[in-house]
C-alpha cells in the first residue's frame, strides 16, 4: 500500500488508469483479447517504465512525458470533423486508399468499418476486424510485437482498441497501396494508444503509407504498435512519414515477422515531432527473406528523435540493408541505435548498416552505435557511422560558380537526404517525398503538405 | 577619382597571406589588364594555388595586408559568390566531387543565379539546354557527364574539361586557372587548351597558374611571371616560359636567394 497519492510511481498511475477503465476499453472484446490485455498489463506491471540509466533508452527518458498532464479517450469521440475542409489529401501521383485514424480510433464519415472485397483482401478498421474475424487476428495479434521487457508494447497491448488492420491473401495483390492517416485532433492534451495489424500472406504483396499528423495544438502522446507478418515470397512496403507538431512525443514499435523468401522495405521520414522514440524490430524468420530499412530524421530548434532498430537475423541466407540519414539543425538531438543480431544458425547471413549524419549548428547533437552480434561464422556484415558537418569544399565549389551561400548549403543537404529517398521502392513516392524533404529543409514545412493542407499553426 | 585606379581589370597590391601565422604570401603586385594573358609559373610550395584562391573567396586564410581590387573594386570584402557574379572565375586543380548534386541542376542554379544578380530572368529550359549543347561542343565533353553528379567518378581529364565547361557557360571576365594542364594527357591538354583559346576576348582576361611550360605551347600567354617564396621575383614575356623549360626553377631560386 502507497502511503499518499504522491507516492504513486508513473507506472502505478496507468495500472490503475487501466484498471478503472477496463471494462470500456475491453467492451466488446472475444475472450482471447481480454486475456491478452490481463497479459499485457501484468507484464508491463513487472517492467514499468525505463529508468533513466536503462541502456536502450539512455538518451530518450520518456517516463515524464508519460507523466504529463494528459486526458485519454476510451470511445471514439464524436468531433464534428469535415472531412474535406479540413483535411485534404495532396499526393497526386499516389492513388491510394486512404484509412483514417482519429485519435486512435477508425474514423469513417463514409464508407463501411472494414472492406472485404470478393477475393477475400480485408481491410480496415482494426476493432471491427477483431470481432468479425477473431480467429484469424488471434493467430497473429500480439504474437510477434514481444511484451517481454518493451514496456511500450505491453502498454499498448493493454490500452490500445483500434487502428488499421490489412490482410491479403495467398497470392493476391493489393491494387492500390493503402494510405494510413493517424490524425490527432483534440481541446486537451491528450495520450493516444493505436494498433496496426497487416498480414500478407504467400506470394501477396501489399504496399503501405503510413502518415503521421496532428491537427491542432495541443500535447499530444501517441504509443503506437505496428505488427506485421509477411509470408513466404510475400512482398510489402511500409513508408511512414511523420509529421506531427513539435510540442508533441512519439514512440511508435514496429514489429516485422518475415517468412521464407519475403521481401520487405521498411522507411521513416522523421520531418517533424517533438519528442520521437522509433523502435523497429525487424525478425527474419524463413531462409531467404530480405529487408531493406531506410530512416531520415530532420530537426532543428529543441526537437529529439531516437531510432532504435533491432535487425534480427534468425535464418540462414538472409540478406538486411539498413541505411539511416540524419540532418540536424540549432540545439536538436538524434540518436541513432543498430542492432545487428545473427544468430547462430544464421549462416550466409548479408547484413550491411550504414549511419550518417551532418550537424549544421555547434550546439546540435548526434549520438550514433552500431551494435553487430554476430552469432554464426560464414557472415558478411558491415557497418560504418558517421557525423560530420557539410563538406567546405563543396561548399566553396558551389559558391565559386555563383550560388549563394545558403543555397549551396541548401543543394548539399538536399542531395544528403536524397540518398535515402532515392532508396524508396515506389517510385511515384520518391519525387513527392524529396519536395517534402526539400521544403522541411527550407522551412517552408510547418505541417505535412502530403496529406494536410489546410492546418492552423 | 583616381584614374589610374580604374586602368586594370585586376591589380594587386602588396598582397599578403597568413595560413595558420605562417606567412604564404609575402607581398604580390601584379597588373592584370583586358585582353591580357598572364602566365604565373613556379616551383611547388611557392604560393601559386593560394593566390588563386584568395583571389576567388576562400577564407581558411587571413589576408593580412594589401589590396586586390578588381574593376577598380576591393574585393577581399567580397564573398565568393559575389565574386563570381561580378564575373570572376576559378578553374581548380582540384575539382571537387559533389554526390547527389547532378550536374544539370548545378549549372542551371549557376546560371540562374548569377542572372539574379543582373536583374535578369531565369533562363528558360529550352534555352539553357540549347546553351549547353553549344558550349559541350568548345570542350568535346561527352553529354553522359552532364546527366552525372558534379564530378562524380569523372576521370582527371573529365574534371578538367568540365572546368572549361563551366567557365564557357558561365562567361566570366577574368578566368584563373589553376593547374588545369596537371593530370592531362596530351589530347586533353590540347581540347582545354582550344577551349581557353576560344574564349579569348579584348575584353575578358585570363591567368593561368602552372608549373610546367607545355600548356604555354597551346595558350601564348602576354606575360609570365615567376613566384617563388610568395613573391614575384621575376617577370617577362614567353621567352621566360621557354627559359624556364630549358633551365629548370634553380637558376632563379640562386638569384633570390644570394639576393637574400
């Protein structure tokens, strides 16, 4: 027993919060959800939030974010929301279905909770898929995403109730990639908790945009979890852009199970955020499977951005590519975590990670560690980390044909980023992005031009 | 006003370089007139690429005394940009690759640029293509380079054609041209040297900075002078060049130095 209030850790305070509140977060839900947020809670009750020496979060204390003042919403609240006055998508090249989360839960003015079409692609609203197919969502929700030690996981496991699910089939296709929208929207400050769920199976492919957004200015704290499962010679793309306010915190999990032989991209734009914890966990489980990983980061002011990315080489004849670019700006800090794991059986294992990073003030701060375990002995891996400032003589050279100062230094950048954006598999997204890269690094960007045009500051 | 401040196109007075306190320059006077060609010859580590550069913008030196004026102009306050808008060029011995960057985007932002500066409007694309076409021609540039990053993966010879490239496009008054004649063989040596030749004006002016003769034989230069230790210890016309060829730097290096 707590002596007085005050003596309530963090941690405490969302057991209870959870407690209180389980009935309506969990209204609705088949038995096997119900035991997977008892799970869920329980192991978050064993771990609590990182303390400030814990290793893996060493530079990114979030615990007092958790902290803050913040009102949660356990029903979809009804916002009167016009859709296209407020919000209207700018991606020309890209047709796209778009899904929208508001404030964690599937938003729809129109259309139905989740599309099924005939071939049997589903795709959706997370919630409703949990009640229409609970078989098929127990098979794999919760399955990859660990509870074991990732305090973020278990909390969202417990808390969260929708979000996106995709699922293709065997052999199918998505026709056109899916564009998820997470929109923050709120007159308080607000704790945001939302799951994504996408399966594709053998030999399907599916392409997914995932765009992160805040709509007004209040405090926002989004945990989110994305587990996806992709299975034998399956292909899928995941871009996310995020693109929140600087007054908010992000910690986003992403958690990739691959099958024999599949493909995957995985990229993070990082164009705006406060307070941003990208934890990716990418598990290679069938022999023969490839990933590609991708990250930019672009911040200035006070902004802090943490990625943290486990690589996990459990089959032989594996091949991962991991290329993450930082710019960073005035008194920002980015921290950039690789893990490289092979396991033992892992043999033929092809890992390579590159990190590299240009501080443009005195005062900007980059902390960069690659981390290799290599297990088995017939590998080829590679790393190589590096921050420096922008090249003087390039610099020079631009200047001594003319080009300003500022727009050489401009031109650099530029073509710093667009190394990573040039990596993206879709090409009608790559021009897109590289304006909205372009545009961040001239500080035209207050917001996401891709998808949210006409917000307020 | 001072007319004869105003007769050169470039004239240095008593120029003085420090790099890190160590004195580079040790007091240059050079006149550089319209329609002029000048030659500045010298053994290595005596100063030859820091003149250049200093007369360009770079600024890891300090410049500690005298004056470079340009078109009547103190331009040591200039930035380097300024300067090359103000119709100054350099082409390096060192070309600098630049990844990413390609080189298309870099000479219509070039061009635009210094348009800007004339109150002019941006070149239209058509036109700036037809440009290029007209001056890959006066250097024998293969078009694939243009479509690359700025020097990326050029060969020396490449980076050297695509000084000369640049310069033709950009169209300055006073070219340097520093060592653009080291690492060429002897039919780049000639296309550069013909592209230098053709942009030859009675209104533009060029100085070329090289330690050996040969590019003299293609490039007749008006004068040539003689740095050593970071001065000018000796000037003529291009019979120095030749003598310079024949005899080595050692008679000349004896003559300062038994001066001193």
């Amino acid at each position: 027993m707590k002596d007085t209030l005050e003596a309530l850790s963090t941690a405490d305070k969302y057991i209870d919060l959870f407690q209180q509140n389980k009935k309506q977060i969990s209204n609705g839900d088949p038995q096997f959800m119900k035991e997977l947020r008892e799970e869920a809670i329980h192991s978050f009750e064993r771990t609590g939030f990182p303390l400030r020496k814990h290793e893996l979060y060493k530079f990114t204390h979030l615990e007092p974010v958790f902290d803050g003042e913040l009102s949660f919403q356990f029903t979809p609240r009804n916002i009167q929301f016009e859709d296209s006055e407020i919000f209207s998508c700018d991606v020309p090249m890209l047709n796209a279905n778009v899904l929208t989360v508001l404030n964690g839960f599937y938003y729809y003015p129109s259309g139905s909770l989740l599309n099924e079409l005939d071939n049997g692609i589903i795709y959706g609203s997370l919630k409703e898929a949990i009640h229409r197919y609970p078989d098929l969502v127990a098979r794999y929700l919760g399955k990859n995403a660990s509870m074991q030690n990732e305090t973020f996981v278990s909390l969202n496991t417990a808390f969260s109730q929708d979000g996106i699910f995709i699922y293709v089939p065997e052999g199918l296709q998505m026709e056109k990639p899916i564009q998820i929208i997470h929109l923050l929207l709120s007159d308080k400050n607000q704790m945001v908790h939302h799951r994504n769920l996408f399966i594709v199976e053998k030999n399907a492919k599916a392409e997914v945009i995932i765009c992160d957004h805040t709509l007004s200015p209040q405090m926002f704290l989004t945990n989110s979890v994305t587990e996806a499962y992709t299975g034998e010679n399956s292909d899928l793309d995941i871009l996310r852009l995020q693109n929140e306010h600087n007054n908010s915190c992000q910690v986003t999990n992403t958690w990739i199970s691959q099958d024999r032989a599949s493909r995957c991209q995985h990229g993070t734009i990082t164009l705006h955020g406060g307070m941003v914890r990208n934890n990716l966990h990418v598990r290679m489980e069938g022999e023969g499977a490839s990933t590609s990983t991708l990250g930019l980061i672009l911040t200035d002011k006070i902004q802090h951005v943490d990625s943290f990315t486990v690589i996990d080489h459990a089959s032989p004849n594996c091949t991962s590519n991991q290329y993450y670019k930082g710019v960073l700006d005035d008194m920002s800090t980015g921290v950039f975590n690789g893990k490289i794991h092979v396991h033992p059986n892992a043999q033929k294992t092809e890992a390579f990670q590159t990190n590299n990073n240009i501080l443009l003030s005195n005062t900007a701060k980059m902390h960069t560690k690659p981390q290799l375990e290599i297990y088995a002995d017939d590998v080829k891996c590679s790393h190589g980390a590096t921050i420096g400032q922008l090249d003087e003589d390039a610099l020079f050279y631009l200047q001594s044909r003319g080009i300003p100062r500022d727009e050489s230094r401009l031109m650099l950048m530029d073509a710093f980023a667009n190394d990573v954006i040039s990596r993206i598999q879709q090409p009608a997204l790559q021009d897109r992005i590289s304006e909205l890269v372009g545009k961040r690094l001239r500080g035209e960007l207050s917001r996401c031009n891709n998808c949210v045009m006409h917000c307020q500051d | 006003m001072n007319t004869n401040e105003v007769s050169y196109m470039l004239e240095i007075k008593d120029l003085r370089v420090n790099i890190e306190d160590k004195e580079i320059l040790k007091g240059i006077n050079l006149h550089v007139n319209a329609g002029e060609v000048h030659a500045i010859m010298g053994p290595n580590g005596s100063g030859k690429s820091t003149l250049a550069s200093a007369l360009a913008g770079r600024d890891y030196f300090d410049i500690t005394h005298g004056k470079i004026l340009y078109e009547g102009r103190d331009l040591t306050e200039l930035a380097p940009e300024d300067r090359a808008r103000e119709g100054i060029f350099l082409g390096f011995q060192y070309p600098v690759e630049i990844p990413g960057v390609s080189m298309v985007n870099f000479l219509r932002t070039a061009i635009n640029s210094m348009r800007k500066y004339r109150n002019q409007e941006p070149l239209p694309a058509g036109e700036f293509l037809k440009l290029m076409r007209e001056k890959k021609k006066i250097v024998e540039i293969d078009s694939d380079l243009t479509n690359r990053s700025v020097n990326e993966g050029f060969s020396g010879g490449e980076k050297k054609k695509n000084e000369i490239f640049q310069m033709a496009l950009l169209d300055p008054r006073l070219a340097i041209l520093d060592e653009t004649d080291s690492g060429l063989d002897i039919d780049a040596l000639r296309i550069v040297a013909n592209g230098v030749n053709n942009l030859r004006s009675p209104e533009k002016a060029t100085i070329i900075i090289t330690h050996y003769q040969r590019l003299l034989d293609y490039i007749i230069p008006d004068f040539v002078h003689v740095l050593y230790k970071g001065r000018i210890v000796k000037s003529g016309d291009k019979s120095l060049a030749k003598e310079l060829e024949e005899h080595g730097y050692d008679w000349i290096k004896q003559e300062v130095d038994m001066d001193a």
